[in-house]
C-alpha cells in the first residue's frame, strides 16, 4: 500500500492519491501521474494479511513493514509531515526510494 499526501493535516489520515501494488523480487514500483507542483509526503507498509489495515500491537507498533519518504527512522511514535515532507517542481521527474522497516 502506498500513499501519497499533499498537506500535513492530512498526512496519514487521508491520501491524496494511493495505490496498491504487488511486490516482484522484492521490490515495488509506483508511479503517480498528473501532480501539480508542491509538497508532498509518501507513507507505504506491507499488508502481509491482505486486510487492508496498517495493523499494529497495543493500536501503536507496527506488526507490519513500513517506510516512509525521506527514510524517516522510527522514534516514538509516527513520522513528523516536516520529516517526510519533499518538493515537486514543475516539469520535473521526481524519484523517491524507500527503504521498509
């Protein structure tokens, strides 16, 4: 699962825009088309259990792998939108790897 967010009210609780993808040899590719210019964040996890949850122990740690732009490290809760967040210029590609946790 991965999301794309466009404001920091939003981030984590409501996608822009959001894809589910298979993963192939490990990896998985995503592309979102038609993004304006602006800041952005992307959050992805692993739903092993195809439930369509981000499910965690106690409702706060996460049982299932996880990442998050700008390869935010895991600290006391979830990503800060000023950590994750990054630039789309206009008529840029922009490429953005994520390493899960």
């Amino acid at each position: 699962m991965v999301g794309l967010y466009n404001t920091k009210d939003e981030f984590l609780k409501k996608e822009y825009k959001s894809f589910s993808a298979r993963i192939i040899n490990g990896k998985v590719e995503v592309s979102f088309k038609d993004i304006p210019e602006g800041t952005f964040a992307i959050s992805v996890y692993h739903d092993e259990n195809e439930n369509g949850e981000f499910d965690r122990r106690f409702g706060m740690i996460p049982k299932e792998n996880y990442g998050n732009s700008n390869n935010v490290p895991p600290r006391f809760g979830p990503p800060k939108w000023e950590d994750a967040k990054f630039e789309i210029k206009r008529g840029s590609a922009t490429q953005i790897e994520i390493e899960m946790m």
